[in-house]
C-alpha cells in the first residue's frame, strides 16, 4: 500500500465519520403513489409526431363511431365487451422426468407461451383430476399437494401460489389448513376465498371411487381453516370434477357411477350457502344422463360458462372407428336448444372414452381450456375454444401437462 | 396431523418489513458512500431514500435479486451522478465551498493533508471519484467496483490508476 492510498483511506473514512445520524425511512410516497411518474422533457421531433397521432386518432375515433352507428356494429360491439379478458397467465403442472412425488410448476403467458417463473414442489402428487385451480385476479392459483406415505394416513396441504404483474412467482405459502385424504378434485372460490374439493382416504393413487368420503363434497375456508361438508345421501357416487360459478356461491359439482350400459352423470349445482349436509337437499339438478355415451348424449364432466345460464360440457361422439370431440353449450333454462361449441373428428381410432380429457374454464367462465390428461386422449393439443376452433395454447404443445388452470 | 408448513417457498419478508430491515442496516454506510461523492448529507440522504423507495417500489418484480446491497450500492451511486449533473456550475462553485472537508467538525477531525487529499479527490473527474471511494472506502474488490460502477474492471484499474496519479501530483503541487 503506497502512501497516498493510505491517505485516501485515511481521509475517506474520517470525512464519512462527520456523518452519524440519518433520518428514517419515509415511504410515505410510494404507498401515496405506487406508480412513480416519469416525465421526460420532450423533444423537439416529439410535435410533429404527436400532432399526426391526433390526427389518426380523430380518424380512427370518427371510422368507429360509424361503425358503431350500424346495426351490425352495435351487435358486435355488445358482444366484445360481455367477453372479459383472455387470461394473461396460465399455470402447468407436471410430473419432472424424475416421476412422482415431485411436481414441477411453470407460468406461462398466454400470448407467446413465454415461461415467466418455474419452481418444482417436492413431496407433492397429482389428484385424480387438475389438481390446479385459480382465482378471478389472475394473479393466484392454488394447488393441492399431498405426500406419498404409505405408514400415514394421506393429508393434503393447499398452497396459494402468487404471482406478480409480470408473472413471476412472488410467494407459495400454505392455504387454510391440512386437510385429511387424497385429494381427488379441486376448485377455488373466484374471490380466492374457499376452496371446494373431494378427497378419499386412500394414498398415492389407490383410492377407490366407493370409499366411504367418496360421495363427499367439502369446502374449506382458507382464512379461518373451517371446513364445511355435504354428502350424497343418494349413493355414494364419485365426484369427477368441481367449478364454481362466477357467482362465488354456486358450485358445480359432477358425480357420475358407472351403471349399467354406461356412465351415470348427474351435475348438482350446490347453494354454497346453505347448511351443510346433504347434497341432494342443497343442489339443483343441472343435468342428468343416465347410459353410454351414444353421440347424442353429455356424458363428461362440466364446466359452467357464463353468468349462471349454461352448463359448457364434452361429449364424445362414435364415428366409425373415430371418435367425434364435442364442446357443447347447453342452456339451464328448459327448451332451449344447446349449442355447439367445437367439434372435431379425432384421428385416435376406436376412442369413445372421455377420461383423458379435461374441460376447465377460467374464473369468469368463459374461456375454456381443452387439455388432454393423458396418452389415450381424443385431443391432440391443449388450447382454448373460441368461434368454433381450438386455439393451441403455446408452449404446451409438446408435453401435456398433468394439471393446468388460467 | 401434518403440521400446516411442512414445506414453503416464500420471501421472508413482505416488502415494507424487507426492505425497513435493509434500510436499517445499510442506510448509514450508503449516506457515507453518497457524501463523499456528492459532498453534503442533505443530498446524500436524498439519494438513499430514493434508492430504497425504488428498492420498495420494484421488490415484488426482483424475486431474483442475489444482493440487494449490491443493488442498492448501484442505485445510490446513480443517483449522486444524477445529483451532480443537475447542479448547476455556480450552484457547484457554492455548494464546494461547503463541502465537509472544511467544515467546522472536519477541521477537528482531518489534518492538514487530509484536508488536501478531501479537496484533491473532490476535484477529481466523477467517475475516479468513484472508483477511488469504492475500492478505499469500502473496500471493494475491482470486480465488485465495477459491478457497482457498472463498468469493466480494466476501466476500473484504469480509473483508479489515474486517480492516483492525479492526486500524488495535487499534492505535490500542494507542497511546492
């Protein structure tokens, strides 16, 4: 060390030295203002520039107003704003390469299928259906998670998952408190606030439909821990999927038995503010079909889409040696005739079986995702159904996700 | 029973809670680091609230973030060259009058040489300033200076080496 860098050491420490004290920290103006503005002097390029964009936007706000004025465009326009948003982000769930007992969550954009956050979760299976689920704000999804045990009773752990304005995970925290069985089915509340799920007793996938919870619908309070339950007082039917309403009272529930000849589905609609007890004292029967899916039949769980008017389903319908994929829309209100949604002839041959299909709808319910839940699906992509077509959504092109929500 | 967290992935603060415990152990060493590159506390004090509020401001969006005194460091440093840029020349002629190095305090506690090595760094060309403060005021290592600086380490060596010189001349000047 040379003897000016020993001054310059000197010096620097004992002239920060004269200071000892400073004020706190005052975060008075970001709490006030979130957003910081940022104002840039403006160049002198800037005007001419700012004034040809008013004079698009003059152009472009008369050009609409026309539109608007025709009949055709009023129409259109009526529709645009019925639709809420596309959701920005969606969440997949996947067995690593490892295998089970660890589960591997990504987020995606919806537009681009760019991954924005990635983390794995270990000690965590699948339930027997999307064991992911999200809320209306498109910033929290929940996933259910319970360990693989073969000397303890199986318990599941909800987990909220929240993400940021960009889509990277900000937190993953438990949610509401452990609750006993495998999970089976679960759906969150669109406010975030109560998760309905079905769990058997069973451990790692050897539950059976029939166990004594399996006709059992529960809702757990995620701030207080409380869990309410109903029960199917008819048979004890396996639950085979849940969604909410965008109501956040309605849950929907679809139960269906194998009887004789095919599968029996009915679709409760329970009033999620009654008391707890039976299901069938609670609910509305949405649906009900009893017998093979024959073509003309909605044999496969439901979603509900819209505010509370229809019930959106699969149906698969036999085509020869093919099998024919069909989105319906089918109004709750009697003699109203359904509407199809999407069709699509699968080139699987010999497939008439449902089970490796999902139909999972956002918060809002209207817009559906259509994922294939494994290898002996119909459905060669996941995406979601607007104006009679599948979209592809990106970046799950290739590898099939093991649960997914938006 | 499973206890309810047997496993979590989650920041171990909220914002405001991480970013108060940051503020609280790093403040006063960055309000040293911005006097010396700005010369008075007001401004220096100015600057770290900044860098922290921005600190606050963008916490949930750097979930990545390995060092947040690194960050900070960086932030602070920017802020002083945005401090000093906007001083005008006579508001700097003023404002160097009364730089620490002559104050009342600094007068007890610098001798006379330091009080010349204070004016001779203050004099110094900003970006010297700076490489001279990180490396012998706190220390860094050049690959850490540069981080902060956001330069090369060659022109971190370079800037240092220049410093230096500059101020071995100042004071031989002084001297003579």
């Amino acid at each position: 060390m040379t003897h000016i860098e020993d001054l310059v050491r000197s010096t620097t420490r004992a002239l920060a030295g004269t200071v000892d004290t400073i004020r706190p920290l005052d975060t008075t103006p970001v709490r006030d203002a979130p957003r910081r503005q940022h104002v840039k002097r403006a160049r002198g390029w800037l005007i001419p520039l700012a004034a040809a964009a008013s004079v698009l936007a003059i152009v472009a706000a008369a050009v609409t107003a026309a539109h608007l004025a025709s009949p055709t465009g009023r129409q259109g326009t009526t529709a645009a704003t019925a639709q809420p948003p596309r959701p920005e982000f969606y969440m997949t769930a996947t067995y690593p390469a490892a295998g089970p007992n660890v589960l591997q969550i990504q987020v995606r954009r919806t537009d681009g299928g760019a991954v924005t956050a990635s983390t794995s979760i270990p000690a965590a299976n699948m339930g027997w259906g999307n064991n992911i689920t999200a809320a209306a704000n498109d910033r929290a999804f929940f996933i259910g998670r319970y360990p693989c045990r073969s000397t303890t009773a199986a318990v599941t752990t909800f987990y909220r998952i929240a993400i940021t304005g960009s889509g990277r995970i900000s937190g993953i925290a438990p949610a509401g408190r452990p609750v006993q069985g495998m999970l089976t089915y679960l759906a969150v509340s669109p406010d975030g606030s109560q998760m309905a799920y079905t769990a058997v007793p069973g451990n790692c996938g050897r539950g059976k439909p029939g166990e004594p919870a399996a006709g059992t619908v529960n809702i757990l309070d995620l701030s207080t821990g409380a869990v309410r339950t109903w029960q199917n007082t008819a048979r004890q039917d396996t639950a085979s999927g849940l969604s909410w309403a965008p109501d956040g009272r309605t849950l929907i529930i679809d139960e269906y038995a194998h009887a004789r000849g095919g599968p029996d589905l009915t679709v409760f609609g329970l009033n999620t503010d009654s008391s707890v007890g039976s299901l069938q004292a609670h609910s509305t029967v949405l649906l009900q079909h009893s017998g093979e899916c024959n073509g003309s039949s909605t044999c496969m769980p439901s979603v509900i889409a819209g505010p509370h008017d229809s019930l959106t389903a699969l149906e698969f319908q036999r085509a020869g040696q093919q099998a024919r994929v069909l989105i319906v829309s089918i109004p709750l209100a009697a003699g109203k005739p359904r509407t199809v949604l999407y069709s699509d002839l699968s080139d699987r041959p010999k497939g008439t079986s449902a089970m490796g299909t999902g139909l999972y709808a956002d918060p809002s319910g209207r817009w559906v995702l259509l994922w294939p839940t494994g290898a002996f699906s119909e459905v060669n992509a996941v995406g979601w159904i607007s104006g009679g077509r599948l979209h592809p959504l990106p970046g799950v092109a290739k590898v099939f996700p093991q649960g997914i929500a938006w | 029973m499973e206890p309810a967290k047997t496993w979590t992935w989650t920041r171990p603060h909220s914002s405001a809670d991480a970013v108060t415990a940051l503020y609280e152990a790093h403040a006063l060493g960055l309000v040293r680091l911005a006097v010396l590159m700005t010369g008075d506390q007001g401004s220096a004090e100015d600057i770290v609230q900044d860098a922290f509020l921005g600190l606050y401001r963008r916490w949930d969006s750097l979930t990545d973030l390995p060092y947040p005194l690194a960050y900070l460091r960086a932030s602070v440093l920017n802020g002083c060259r945005t401090a000093l840029r906007r001083r005008s020349r006579a508001d700097r002629a003023h404002y160097l009058s009364e730089v620490p190095s002559e104050s009342a305090e600094a007068r007890a506690l610098l001798s006379e040489e330091q009080r010349a090595v204070a004016r001779a760094i203050r004099d110094l060309p900003g970006r010297q300033r700076e490489a001279l403060v990180l490396r012998y005021y706190l220390n860094l290592s050049e690959a850490d200076t540069a981080e902060a600086m956001r330069v090369s380490r060659g022109a971190v060596k370079s800037a240092t080496s220049r410093a230096l010189a500059s101020l071995g001349r100042r004071l031989e000047e002084g001297q003579s």
